[in-house]
C-alpha cells in the first residue's frame, strides 16, 4: 500500500473519529437549557403564551437524536383562569439521524404521558385555542424550502402514543362541561407509502369505546384518496365504514348498529324529560356515502327503528348558516304509537283558568336546520288510529314550516290538506287547510276517542289561521270557516223522533239501545278570534227535521246552542221534505265543555202557536202559565249519546 493510499484510510479514519466526537460532544456543547429557552421564547412569540417545563430538558445524539421534557405546561387566555390550557407529565421525541440527512422524518418513537387538554369558549363564543400573538400574515416560504404543490415531507412513524390523555371542553354559554378521559391510542406507519394503522380507545361518561382506523396508503390519505376501514365499538353502538377517502372528500359503505336507541340517547343526555315509555329500542342505518367538502350525501339509505322501516336518500349539506336536508323516505308501515306521550300533556303543561295553556311555545328548533323532505307510507299507525296511503311533503325554510298532505287514505275516504307554522318572527303563526271526502265516520270515531255514536261518510272543508306566543293566544285568535256533512248514517243511542214526542220523559229517557237514522247532518261555521258560530245545523230523518243554531266560545271552552226539532205528522220516509208540519220543542244547549246542560226552550214555545199536541205537551210538563220555569226531568245531565253539539273542526266531541 502506498503512502498516499495510508494518507487517505488516516484522513478518512479522523473525520469518523471526529464526527463519533461531535456526536458525543453536541449535548454538552448545545445546553439542554439553551434548548429550552429557545422553545420557550418561540412559543411565546408565535401563541403570546407562556410554556413552562418544569422538570427540565434532556438531549441526546447517539444512537438517535432524542429529547426529553417533564412537567410541561402552557398557560391559558387571560379571560380563561389561572389552571393551564395544557399540561404533560413528559414527552419523549427520538428521531433517526441519517434519514435528517435528505429530508425525510423518521420517528423512532414519540410517546406523550398524561396529557391534559382544557378547551373552553366565553360568553360570545371566543375559544381559548385561539392565540392573540400569532402573525396574521406568516412570511413566504423561501423558494428553497417550499414545498411543491400535492407533495409533503416523507415521514416515518415508530412507536408513537398517547398514554392516558385527557380533553375537557367548557362551553362559556352554557356552563356545561364534556371530559373524554383514559385517551390511549397508537400509530404506526412505516412510511407514507405504507398502511397506517391506529387503534386506541377513550372513556366519555364512563363508558368505553374502541377505534381503530386502517388506511392502505397514508399518502393517500392525506391528499388523493385510499381505501380506509373505520370502527368505533362500544355497549351502546356499533359503526363500520369500508372506502376510499382522501383530504375533505370520499365515498363509502356506512353500517350503525344501536342495541337501545333510548340508552344511547340518555347516555349523550339527548333523552327529553318526558320520553315516551315504550319504544326507541333496537335501531339501524346502512347506506352508501358520497362526501364532498361540507356535503354529505346518502343514497340506498335502510333504516328501521324497532318494528318500523324505511328506505330512501337524504343530503345533508352544512355550507350554509343551518344545516340543510333534503331526500325522501318511504316507510312501508310506520307505527307512533310507541313514540306518543301517554297523555295529551302528560302533566307538564302550565294551563290557564281556562284549560288552555298560556307556557311561551318554544319554536327554536324551527330555526335548528332546513328542511325539504318527501315521505311516504302504505300505512301509518297512532294507537288505533290507522290510515291507508299516505304521500306528503315537509318543507322548513328560515323558520317556517310547511307540511303538504297530497294524500292520505282514512277509512275508506280521503284526507288531504296544507299545515304551516311561522316561527320566523317572535310570535308564532300557524295556518291549517283541510278537505276530507266519503271519510266513514264510525271507525274514525272509535279510534280518535274510543266512542260508538256515530256513523255515516262525512266530506267537508276548513280553513284556519291563528297567531300567539302560547297555546292559549292562539286559540282567542283563532279566525277561519269550515264546513262538514254527514250523509246516510245512524246516531246511536238515542232515539230523538221518541224523544221529541215524549219530552215529558227528559232528553235521558230514551233507551240505550235506541237509535235514529238520518239521511244527511250538516253544517258551516266561521270562526272569528276564538269565537266559532254556527247557523245552518241540519238534520234530515224519516219522522223528523232538526235545525240548530248557536255559538262556541273556544278560548272559554264553553256553548251557547239552540236545537229545534220538528216532528212530522206522518212518516215520509228517507229524504223526505225539510219542511214538516208537526211537534216543535226548541232545546236550548248550554255551559262548559265539560259540563253541558240540556233544557227545553219553553219561553219560544209559548211565544209562539201552541195548540194541539204541544198545548198537551205543556200541560204535562206542569208548565202551563209559566213555561219559562219549566224544566225537563234529569235536564241538568248530559243524555247519553245525544249527538250535539255536533263533532265539527273546532266543536267539542259528542255528549256522553
């Protein structure tokens, strides 16, 4: 070997030795401390917080660069308190040396310890996250160090973990606080181009849940798209995602499984007080998922909460000021029944002397989201209400409702109508529009108020328009008209041809099992400010003609009413003529709701032609010369069956 050849294995020989040296030295010639500083003094002037690490600073070259800190907190906002944003028991960062060389980050290792993380807003929605210091303009990256369009620094990632992590957020408007704590998770990439796996698990109200997230390329990701496989595992739930997601868009197979719909709903404390008691059990959701950006559409959507099902799509786009949904859904038979309160209020309601409720109606969630969505069902069950067909349309717009009712079938007629709510503005207006045709009314009684009086096919019409902040403000300004007939039907129950010719016997003489058949009973209404009246009742019968007359006070829930009844001298039949000869004893209808009295107007009676039959009717009643005080028998008590006043929109149910 020549001396020149040794002069080279010695220089070459000096500078491994001197590099081992520098290795060994760098520590010692770059304090820990000035490490320190310097970290200090740059998170100060990027965030204008104050990071303190207490339990000092460690470094090392060989066989890794590694670094150490404990104790490591940094300070919150000012407005925020004293106890810091965030905090670490240590953090142990050891990256490999020779990859540094051509830019590329390997990690051999990056674990945090005992994280604690305090995120909180103030009252006008200000978080703490946000730092006042930062440059609202960072500089330009210099054309050496920037990076190319679509490209990021090749990474690398060894063992790399959070252990026992802990996040709280504090709204400042509401007070309240969520904590997910015992946070653990583990990440391991060998490079950009590999897998990425992560599975790791948290603690949210004392409850468990699993994650794990593997991606086929992390690249991908990050920027194009790969294939990804997500699961989150808990008692309560079960989801899995199976697709190709890449940066804020992605398309995929979505599969939600919920044991109790009701445990879930307490344990995110969704659950309203006064939850129905049966129901929200078993629920599912599988549907394919297209997101782009803000926008999420589902399309093949099955749903089924416990006995009922759905399918359909819906698209929920979030870029506007409320979040926007749109899609149809088409049960096959959809039962509320589980779903309603046991009573009409459940004794929640604050009523007024007046039995109407004067509590602030809260019209907030109108406001929640919009709303443009088409549903559809061969059936739907409320209790014993059951309907056939059903098509209709919800719209919800800036705080006003519109539900478009194209079609209902209900006992062997038809329902169909425009329901709106305008909660725009801070006092609430509803309007209803309703048409109903060859509706039989027997069946629809029983299964409204479990009574039966009534039957025939019932058509009609009405029209509502109210405004109030409370249930009681728009009932005294309720304004509209209607109208309902009932053709070819029976009242049961009361035989009111038997009645008019025995009044002596009282309006509850008749026999239970006595009935009376009509050809038709009608009558219109218009409503002014709560107040409903009436002037064209109509009853048509084979021995006997009924008109009536009278007023509803709707905010008062009480009835001002006159009956006249007329009995026909002879029997002409079904449809015979309105006007009949005969036996008229005027029935005068009054009082609460609750509390009807029924009672002969013998005052008319004696203003007008008595003689005859009615003059004996008279002189039994005990009346003659005073028929003012004459009273019927058990008048002050509702008759059984009797039918008035008449179950028209907005008139009370039938007499018990």
């Amino acid at each position: 070997m020549s001396e020149r050849s040794r002069g080279w294995i010695r220089a070459a020989v000096a500078v491994v030795i001197l590099l081992v040296v520098a290795m060994v030295a760098a520590p010692f010639l770059v304090p820990a401390d000035a490490i320190r500083d310097r970290v200090i003094v740059a998170v100060r002037d990027a965030t204008g917080r104050d990071l303190a690490i207490k339990g000092g600073v460690s470094v090392s070259v060989i066989p890794v660069l590694a670094v150490s800190a404990k104790d490591v907190t940094l300070s919150n906002a000012p407005w925020a308190g004293s106890q810091p944003m965030a905090s670490l028991a240590a953090l142990q960062l050891r990256l490999k040396l020779l990859p540094l060389l051509s830019r590329q980050v390997e990690i051999a290792s990056f674990v945090i310890e005992d994280p604690v993380i305090d995120l909180r807003t103030d009252r006008q929605g200000r978080g703490n996250w946000q730092f006042g210091n930062a440059s609202p303009n960072p500089p330009a990256a210099s054309p050496d160090n920037a990076a190319e369009p679509g490209r990021i620094p090749e990474l690398s990632l060894g063992d790399v973990r959070i252990v026992n992590g802990r996040v709280a957020y504090t709204d400042g408007v509401t007070g309240q606080t969520q904590t997910v704590d015992q946070i653990n998770l583990k990440a391991s990439l060998a490079n950009l181009d590999a897998p990425l796996k992560l599975e790791g698990s948290a603690h949210w109200r004392d409850r468990k849940t699993d994650l794990s997230l593997a991606a086929d390329q992390a690249r991908g990701l990050l920027l194009g798209g790969s294939p990804v496989a997500l699961s989150l595992t808990s008692d309560l739930l079960r989801l899995a995602f199976k697709g190709n997601i890449g940066g804020s868009a992605g398309t995929g197979q979505l599969d939600l499984a919920i044991p109790s719909l009701r445990n879930l709903a307490a344990w995110i404390g969704t659950a309203p007080a006064d939850l129905p008691p049966e129901g929200l059990g078993a629920a599912t959701l599988k549907s394919n998922l297209a997101l782009s950006g803000k926008r999420l559409a589902c399309s093949d959507l099955q749903l089924s909460l416990d006995a009922t099902k759905a399918v359909g799509q819906l698209t929920v786009d979030a870029s506007g000021p409320r979040p926007a949904l749109r899609g149809q859904l088409a049960f096959d038979r959809l039962d509320l029944s589980p779903y309603l309160p046991a009573g009409s209020s459940g004794g929640k309601a604050a009523p007024s002397d007046h039995g109407w409720s004067d509590r602030p109606i809260d019209v907030s969630a109108l406001k929640a989201a919009d709303l443009d969505v088409g549903l559809s069902a061969n059936s739907i069950v409320a209790r014993k209400l059951e309907t056939g067909k059903t098509a209709l349309k919800i719209q919800l717009t800036d705080g006003r409702l519109a539900i478009e009712l194209a079609e209902m079938a209900l006992y062997q007629g038809n329902l169909n109508g425009r329901l709106a709510l305008d909660g725009s503005g801070p006092i609430l207006g509803a309007e209803a529009n309703i048409t109903l045709s060859q509706l039989q009314a027997e069946p629809l009684l029983q299964a409204l108020a479990g009574v039966d009086v009534l039957t025939g096919a019932a058509a009609g019409e009405t029209s509502l328009a109210s405004r109030g902040r409370s249930q009681q403000e728009l009932v005294q300004g309720l304004d509209g008209k209607g109208r309902l007939a009932f053709t070819n039907g029976v009242i049961k129950g009361v035989d009111l041809g038997a009645l008019i010719r025995n009044v002596a016997q009282g309006l509850s003489g008749a026999a239970s099992g006595d009935k009376t058949e009509f050809t038709q009973l009608s009558g219109s209404y218009t409503i002014s400010r709560g107040i409903l009246k009436n002037t064209d009742l109509a009853l048509l019968a084979p021995l006997f003609r009924l008109a009536g007359a009278g007023n509803a006070d709707l905010p008062h829930r009480s009835l001002d009413y006159r009956l006249v009844p007329e009995l026909a001298a002879t029997a002409q039949g079904q449809g015979g003529a309105k006007n009949v000869a005969g036996l008229s004893v005027p029935v005068l209808v009054r009082g609460p709701w609750d509390n009807l009295t029924y009672t002969p107007d013998l005052a008319a009676m004696a203003k007008g032609r008595v003689g005859g039959e009615a003059g004996a009717l008279l002189d039994a009643l005990g009346g003659k010369g005073s028929p003012q005080q004459a009273q019927v028998p058990n008048a002050d008590k509702p008759a059984r069956g009797l039918p008035f006043p008449l179950p028209l929109p907005g008139l009370p149910g039938l007499g018990r």
